[in-house]
C-alpha cells in the first residue's frame, strides 16, 4: 500500500510546482524611445536611422498600457515636404505591413533631400484612433514627436464622429495657407489676471477731519487761523475768544482757590468742572492758577496736525454756540475713490491688492489694497464707489486730483486661446481647428474673461487643440464660412 502512496504524493507536488510558476508573457521587443498616444505606446527606428534619398525603412512597435503587443492594427503613415516657392506640395506613403508581435515594416522612397514630417495614425477594434506627428529630416538621425492625439472610442461612435467631421471639414494646402499668411496656436492653460480700471479722485481721509465751534455764544479775538490751506499744528492756538459767562467762571474758580476749599464736593471742584465742561483744557486752568487772574480772551487750541480747509470767521466776529468755525484735514493720507461699474462689482473684495496711477504724474504709482466697497449703488451711473487708502507724507496728493485706480483679479489656471483667433459671427463666437494634414474644421465656442491678449474658453475646445490665430476671414470666405453659419 505503501509503494502505491508514494508515487502519486510525488505526481502531486510535481503539479503544485509547475503549477506555481509564472506563465511567460509575450516577448515584445525595445527599438527605442517610447511615445504615448492614448492608450497606445509607440516605438519607431528608421533603417537607415538619417533618412536619405531613395529607399528606407521604418519599424514600428504597438503596445497597450499593459506593454501587451497590438496586433492586427491599421497602421497609415505618410511623409509630407511643404510646398516651397513655386515647388509644390510633396507626399510620400509609406507601405506597411505586420511582421510579428505587435511589430509593424514599412517601406517608402524619398525623392530629395530635406525635411519630410511624417504622421501616423494608428487604429484597432479595441482601443480606437491615434495619430502621431513626428519630424524627420535627411540632415540628421532618428524622428522628433511633435505631436500626438487619441479617440478611445468605441468604433461604431469612432465611425460616426468621423462620417460628422466630415461634413463640416474642409481642406486649405499648404500653398493656400501660405499665400494667405495661416498661423496656428495651441489651446493652453494658463494663469489669468483680470485688471479693472476705474476713474477716480483724490478725497480727504475722513477719518483725519476736525471741526472747531464752541459751546457758547462769543465773540473772536486774535485769529491765528486766518486763510484756508494753512498748516496747523496740534496744540498751536486757532484764536481767542471772549464770552462774559467764561469771566464769571474764571472768577468763582480764582475765588474758590483764595478760599481753599478743595474737598470732593467744595466750590473749587464744581468752578473747575464747569471749564472743563465748556472745553477749557487742563493746561489753560493750570496756567489760570497760576497767573491768579482773569483773562478775558480765553485761546482754542488745535486738537491735530491738519491744513484749514475750511474757515468761516473772521477776527472781531460774533458767534454762535454750536457754529462750525473750521475745519481742519490731516492730509498725511488720503482716500482715493473709485467709481466701479455694476458689472464688475462681484469681482472686487476688501483687502484685494490695487495700484493707483495719475495721468498727470505718470512717474508716480502706489501699491495698496481696498479697503471700502460701497454698499449703495448710484442709479444714475450703474457704479459704486472703491476706496482705497495712500500715504501722503510730503502732501504731493491734493484733494480733488484726477486718479486710475487698477485692480486685479486672479482668475487662476484658465483654458485660454490667442485672442486674434476667436471669430465674432453675431452673438456666436466661431474658431477653426487645424484637424492636421489641411484639415480644417469651423468650431463654436463659449468664451470667458480677456486677459492681455487671451480669450477664456469654457465650452468648445479641449488643452493641446491647435487652433488658427491669422488668416481667419480668408479662410472664412474660402470655405463659404458665413453662408454656412446658420447651420452650426
């Protein structure tokens, strides 16, 4: 029983260990660079590898994202030399056929020296299209990618946005192209910034404004401030004034001093606190008892450093309690105030970085931030008012003066094309999509913001799409591009 046992345990661990080992993958062989293209990774070797007059081969290499080799692909290439002068344009195909795992030959035949890009589009059941662009040249060896593109879709939908594309795609060769001066550009991302510009003007910091009145009837002595614009500086005396109710008061707190009477509810502290109450400041009551004597003309001293922008009384004129007798400004800042159209106002947020300039000191630009958005629109103008704040040390900003204020706005990375490639068909906006080989195709957009010679696009195109930036109304016209509008 034993010696029947035995052999079968030893047939078993045999098969675990067959069993066990990895099953081998097909061998797909390096030629060189790898390109990718959607789900494919390409590689090409030219035989001779400096392409030269006559007879040449090329090798290609098709696998998936697996490094699985793509058999049974449709494999296209052609090689194209630009028209030149009055040299037409010139195509070469390349004739290809399958040779293994994944491995592809082709022959073709170049007729004279030069540069010869050649594209390749690639296209299986499974995985759908690809196209490759590469530059090649007899001046030196190998092929440069300049370009590649993939449809993943399924074939039936591959076949039917083909039969579509066609309709609306037309052909311009490249000796049009360069009669009519066709330039193209890809579709990029990019940082935008949005600059709004608003008029606006110097005002007083309102903040930095004093009023001078009295409490009291009375009537002006000597008049220190005496013309608008004068520098004033805090504590200096403004003018004296004289009022019979401040000599009265004057005296019953020299009297109440004579008397010592100085507890908390004496006649002394009732006498100071009514020239306190009448803004009689603590120094002048000091400099009162000490003097011992009743001054008639009592000084109003500047509560600032300011400019008098404004005066309304005279040396010797009577006054009335409660009157605005000047106005003093501290002009070491300014505001500097905006008017902002509706539109824009969303864009616009408290502590946003902004630039002021002046037209008539263009040498003169200051970095700031906004510190005030109006919350009232005015309904005349559609606008609110922007302020922001500007140091003014040396007094070079008056009030009144003419300003721009320049705000912006970062948009952050944005889907953006040339500006001068964007067509304006009514309230449509229309690029063409250079489709590769001639091909072009009039496409519909849905644009955003302007930045600096860009456009925004949201709706339309995809990154990497090549698009025509000059040439655009020729091509329009050479394509019968405006009869055809109304069926985009």
């Amino acid at each position: 029983m034993l010696l029947i046992l035995l052999p079968l345990v030893i047939l078993a661990g045999l098969g675990v260990y067959f069993l066990s080992q990895p099953v081998d993958k097909p061998v797909v062989a390096n030629i060189g660079v790898t390109h990718y293209a959607g789900p494919y990774k390409v590689q090409l070797k030219l035989n001779p590898e400096k392409p030269k007059i006559g007879n040449n081969q090329v090798t290609f290499q098709v696998r998936n994202e697996q490094d699985q080799p793509v058999n049974n692909a449709q494999i296209e290439a052609v090689a194209v030399m630009p028209a030149m002068g009055t040299m037409p344009e010139m195509r070469e195909t390349v004739e290809i056929e399958a040779s293994g795992a994944g491995l592809y030959q082709g022959q073709f035949s170049l007729p004279m020296n030069g540069s010869w890009p050649i594209t390749v589009t690639i296209n299986s059941t499974a995985l759908g299209k690809a196209e490759l662009g590469f530059d090649m040249n007899t001046s030196r060896a190998g092929l440069k990618l300049t370009g590649a593109t993939a449809s993943a879709l399924a074939p039936q939908a591959a076949q039917a946005e083909s039969a579509a594309e066609q309709l609306d795609t037309f052909t311009v060769d490249s000796y049009r192209r360069q009669l009519i001066g066709v330039t193209t550009s890809e579709v990029l991302c990019q940082n935008m910034l949005k600059t709004i510009r608003a008029a606006a003007r110097v005002n007083y910091d309102e903040s930095r404004l004093a009023d001078i009145n009295l409490k009291y009837d009375g009537w002006i002595g000597t008049l220190n401030a005496d013309f608008v614009g004068k520098q004033i500086n805090k504590g200096e005396q403004l003018f004296t004034v004289y009022n019979p109710e401040l000599v009265s008061a004057q005296d019953e707190y020299l009297s109440s001093l004579r008397r010592k009477d100085a507890g908390p509810y004496s006649l002394q502290k009732a006498a100071r606190t009514r020239l306190a109450r009448w803004d009689i400041s603590s120094a002048e009551i000091r400099a009162l008892a000490k003097r011992g004597k009743v001054s008639e003309y009592l000084p109003i001293l500047a509560p600032m450093n300011g400019t008098i922008i404004e005066k309304n009384i005279v040396a010797g004129a009577a006054v009335k309690a409660g009157t605005r007798l000047l106005r003093l400004a501290d002009l070491s800042s300014v505001w500097i105030e905006g008017e902002v159209y509706e539109a824009e106002l969303p864009w616009i947020k408290v502590g946003m970085a902004a630039t002021v300039s002046f037209p008539e000191m263009p040498e003169q630009t200051y970095n700031t931030v906004v510190s005030f958005i109006e919350p009232v629109l005015n309904p005349k103008t559609r606008t609110a008012k922007v302020r922001v704040a500007v140091p003014n040390p040396e007094g070079i900003l008056k009030p009144g003066m003419y300003a721009r204020l320049n705000l912006q706005v970062d948009l952050g990375e944005r889907l953006v094309v040339p500006e001068q490639a964007v067509i304006y068909a009514g309230e449509q906006r229309v690029v063409f999509l250079d489709k590769g080989e001639g091909r072009l195709q009039p496409r519909k957009i849905k644009t955003g913001v302007r930045n600096e010679g860009f456009i925004e696009v949201l709706e339309g195109l995809e990154f990497g799409d090549v698009v025509v930036t000059s040439g655009n109304f020729l091509i329009a016209a050479e394509s019968k591009f405006k009869s055809g509008l109304a069926q985009w």
